[in-house]
C-alpha cells in the first residue's frame, strides 16, 4: 500500500505542533495543576516540547471539573470555538482512555496557525495541558540472520541468569502486552498468544485496510525510500512485536526453536505501531485499555496483563498525555517496562523511557558492557542483554521472526539488536516474579530488580541504573512476598519539618539470627504535600545507609509503599532507623510510620 501525499504532509508536519508548543504560549501561562507547590511553576510552553516524530494533532487534556472533561459533546464545542477564534481547523476526533480529548488541526497547518491553537488551549483555564500527537518508532536494530545460543539467557559473564529461576516458577497466571507491531503468527509462540487488540486509528499506518479492530495482526511495516521523511532509507518489514514477544514467552521443551524467559506465561499482542510509526494518542489507549482500563468504543479487556513492554520510544519530554496514561496502569497494578532507546544519548531526551511510573532498561553486549548505541543516564533503572553485533551475529539477541520483506512469508529466527531487545528481558523477569508472588506491586517489582541486580561485568560511560538484571537471584528474593516472615513496626508518628534537618525513627529487631534477606520489605506511610521534595534512608544498624527515594520532579503527595532493599550483608539484629528528609521550602508532612519484614 502506498502512503497518500496528504499523509505524507501529516507526517511533516509536526515540526509546526512541536515549534508551537516551543513559542507559542505566553510566559505567564503555567501548568498550576502539573507543578503543585514546591518547585517554581514554568510556562507551559517549556514542560511540554520536544515531539518524536511528525504528527499534525493535538492532545488536550482538561481539568476533572471541567465539562469537557466529561462530555464529548462539550470537547467539540470548545474546539470548534477555538476554531473561530483562530480562523484554523480544530476539530474533535475522538476521547481517549485517559479521559484527554484528540483535536485534528486540519492539513498542513502553518507554524503561526498552530502557535495560535495552541495558545488558545494554554490560555483556557479549564485545559490541563496540550500536548503534540507524536509518532514513535521501534526501537530495535535488526541483524544478520545465523542462528546460534541464547547467550542472554545463560552465559555466566553477560547473561541474566534465567534457567536457575525457573525452578521456582516459569511466569504461570500472568499475562504480558506486548504493545508493538502485533503479532505475525509462529509455531514457536501460538501456544502463549492470548486475545490483544489493533489500536491503529490511522489507516495510512495501520495498512490493513482498516482502523481499530479486535484482530492485532502484524501485516508488515516495510516502507520506500523517503516515504517517512525526507532522507529516510526504505525499510522492509521488522516483525518487531514477535521478536519481542519471543524473548519473552516462547514456547520451551517443545523440541523447537528458543527458549522464553518466562515461557508459562501469555502474550496479548496490542498492535500501536505500523507503517512510519505510531502516534501517541494510539499508544496512550494501548496502555489504558492493556492494564484494565475503559478505552471509548473497545471492547472490555479480558485478557488483562500485570506487565506490558514497550519498545518503542521517540524524542523529546514525557508528555502530560502519556503520564496520565502510566500512572493510570500503574495504579491498576500494571509494571510497565519500557526501552532506553537507541541514540546513544541521555535517557532524558528519550519518550516514554523517561517517564515516572517506568522500568527504562539499558542494552548491555555479550561482554557486559553498555552496548555502544543504548542510552544511558540517571533515568535507566536497571540493564539487560540487548545484544551488539562486531564480529558475528551470534552477539545479537535471536528471537521469532518471520522472513518476509513486506508481507508475511514463512516463520524463521533472527537476530536483532536493540534495548529493544533488552526491555522484554526485564518484562519476563517481572512476569517471572508476578507470577511467584502475586502481592507483588509495580513499585516493589521495581525495587526488587534494582536491589537483586549484579554489577556490571564490563563498563558503561553514563549510567545504566542498578546494574545487569539477575532473574535467579531476584525471583528468588520476592517468592512468598511480604506476607512472609516477621514484621516489626513503627507507629509513632513523627513530623517532617519544612526544608530543615532530617528527622529518624527507630525500629528495634530482635530474636533474628544472622543477616537480613536479600529482599528486606520496607512498608512506609508518609503523608506528605509534595513528596517530590522527600529524601528517604533506611539506615541499618551499623550506621549503613541504603537510599529509598531521591528528591525527584514529582508533584503528587504521599508516599505509602513498600521498597524492597538487599540488605544481606547486614546482622538483623538491632536498632534500624528510617531517615526523612524535606529539601525544599512550601511543604510539611509526617511519617506516620513504618515497618520492616524479614
């Protein structure tokens, strides 16, 4: 199929909605309800810049009293008044899952024309945020096609260690979205693919001669030269979304092909990306509808998954849009695992792998060293094979494949490269753990790979977060949970002054013999204005500190969770402290308390 020229000037024109966003609002617009007290409110403009690639609409979200926010009807009246006020097409195209509002700004809107949308939107104090629809690629690197071992999974120096994990549990009961391509069938993963759903409104890029439907089939990806963009290479068809899927649920002991991480489990294949890409609205609905949301004329998901992974990504901020949509799954109890990216930058410039709420995984080499394109920075919790080939394909990450150009052909394997290769790696693993202990939330899921993780065998300029994920050690350290073991508690309140000192409350432990667990639960309750603002220790008895939560841009209030912290090389015995402190004025709270489970 061929792309229209009219979808080919959509695809340009992003550059106008982004430019717009960089200029358009006045400097005394600022996101009151993104920035809470605390850190000084900036303009609009500035919080949400930066797309990935061509889109020309909008995302409006508004505030939850708004009618708008409520009402379709009310959604279109007002783009059509701020159709009349700019003398531009504003037109309201549909919900999404989050509640947002998608705002079509007609064909080829000029720069000025959407700076004076735009501004419209940041001018009205029932708007939330406005941010661009962007398109997001894949984010694999794909090679050679010789087959060889799965040295991600086994090998001693670079690999994650899996076989020892499933001893204890093979992913049984959990279900991972995979929101990509879709799925093109293959023996060696049709026994783990459960229901998933074609989220692809645009049929330029959906290229099944449809819009959304129940049927998330991958029909190819390929495209000619320029067809993208300017200076874009032709690309035949990725196959991405069965290549990630493998890695993480092929079927295994079945005399055939490769090994999935966490092979008990299933794949819904939640199809967001096709030809050029995927628009951000697509992918804010995926993420809503794959972790049990209700997405606006789709059908209810019975197929609901605990992890999804995406390896995807484009440039740019975490947009208010694709937050709403995270902190949303994570609420429901979803872990979403997500790719650095592949530009060899700071993960802080890279969509939606520096978004709160995320696990952003780094590509680690069979050496185990940060493989020379994976993006790195404070960002990234935690690295994972993601495979980089030198002198031989074998260094790559072999999966299921098929081997059509454009259309499907015949199954095959292959190997790629890419943290998109390496995220499905941490997306197994969490199913893995999910599946051994099904308490498990997305914030101790996390906190579990960082804590288990192993340092690096080799070296990364940048950071590549806790270090190389260990799926023995740390399946092994979550099986039974919290809900095991002894607890000792806290319940003396304590208040957390202003910007001042940092305050301690002591648990004293005893009758335990030798060291605390490797996962040691850390059950804390803080009521608290802008929790942005707290640093949280657990000190162990010998002085010890072991960091929680850093300060971090995060306006929501609060923080009642549990940390899971390896504290094996520390006697359980003695007087454990909680160390909080406040590290910027506007904001008081109280640790109303806490407690340790061993």
């Amino acid at each position: 199929m061929r792309i229209s020229s009219e979808f080919r000037r959509k695809l340009i024109s992003v550059a106008a909605v982004s430019a717009a966003l960089l200029t358009a609002a006045p400097a005394s617009v600022a996101v009151a309800q993104e920035t809470a007290p605390g850190p000084a409110a900036v303009p609009a403009a500035q919080t949400e810049a930066a797309p990935g690639a061509p889109a020309e609409r909008l995302i409006v979200g508004y505030k939850s009293g708004a009618s708008e926010a409520k009402s379709d009807k009310a959604a279109a009246a007002d783009a059509a008044a701020k159709a009349e006020k700019t003398g531009e097409d504003v037109d309201f195209q549909r919900r999404l899952g989050t509640g947002a509002a998608l705002v079509d700004l007609g064909t080829n809107p000029a720069r000025a024309d959407v700076a004076d949308v735009v501004a419209q939107y940041q001018a009205d104090p029932q708007v939330a945020y406005v941010v661009p629809d962007r398109l997001n690629k894949p984010t694999a690197t794909p090679n050679d096609t010789d087959y060889g071992k799965q040295w991600d999974l086994f090998e001693s120096t670079a690999g994650m260690n899996v076989p020892a994990a499933w001893d204890t549990t093979t992913g049984t009961g959990v279900t991972v979205a995979v929101i990509d391509t879709g799925y093109v069938a293959h023996s060696d993963l049709a026994a783990n693919i459960v229901g998933g759903y074609d989220f692809i409104s645009d049929t330029a890029v959906s290229v099944d001669g449809n819009g959304r439907d129940s049927n998330p089939a991958d029909p190819g990806d390929w495209y000619n030269a320029n067809e993208c963009g300017a200076g874009i290479p032709a690309s035949t068809s990725s196959w991405h979304g069965t290549h990630v899927a493998g890695t993480i649920a092929a079927a295994t002991n079945n005399g055939k092909g490769i090994a999935g991480i966490a092979h008990g489990a299933k794949i819904s294949p939640v199809r967001v990306l096709g030809k050029c890409g995927g628009y951000d609205s697509d992918i804010i609905d995926a993420i809503t509808w794959a972790s049990g949301g209700t997405v606006s004329g789709v059908p209810a998901n019975t197929n609901v998954a605990k992890v999804i992974n995406m390896s995807l990504g484009g440039g740019g901020a975490c947009s208010s849009a694709t937050q709403s949509a995270i902190n949303g799954a994570v609420s429901r109890g979803t872990s979403v695992v997500v790719a650095a990216g592949n530009e060899n930058q700071n993960v802080s410039n890279a969509s939606p792998a520096n978004c709160n709420n995320v696990i952003a995984v780094a590509a680690t080499n069979r050496a185990g060293s940060r493989a020379s394109y994976s993006n790195y920075g404070s960002l990234v919790d935690i690295a994972a094979p993601g495979g980089e080939t030198r002198t031989s394909t074998a260094n790559g990450i072999l999966s299921t494949l098929n081997s059509g150009t454009k259309t499907p052909s015949s199954e095959n394997y292959d190997y790629y490269q890419g943290t998109s290769m390496a995220t499905p790696h941490v997306a197994g693993l969490a199913a893995l753990m999910k599946s051994a202990n099904s308490a498990l939330t997305p914030a101790q899921i996390e906190s579990a790979i960082k804590a288990n993780a192993r340092p690096l065998p080799g070296t990364c300029s940048g950071g590549c977060g806790a270090g190389l994920a260990d799926a023995a050690k740390t399946v092994q350290a979550v099986k039974g949970g919290s809900s095991s073991g002894t607890t000792f508690s806290s319940t003396t309140a304590v208040a957390i002054p202003d910007n001042g000192a940092a305050i301690e409350s002591p648990i004293s432990v005893t009758g335990r013999s030798g060291n605390a667990p490797s996962a040691l639960q850390v059950g804390v309750d803080i009521t608290h204005t802008y929790r942005g603002d707290l640093v949280i220790d657990l000190v162990a008895p010998d002085g010890s500190a072991y960091r929680l939560k850093s300060a971090a841009s995060d306006s929501a209030d609060d923080v009642k969770t549990t940390y899971t912290v390896n504290a094996s090389g520390e006697s359980a015995n003695g007087t454990w402290k909680l160390r909080v402190q406040d590290t910027a004025a506007q904001d008081t709270g109280t640790l109303n308390g806490w407690k340790l489970t061993f």
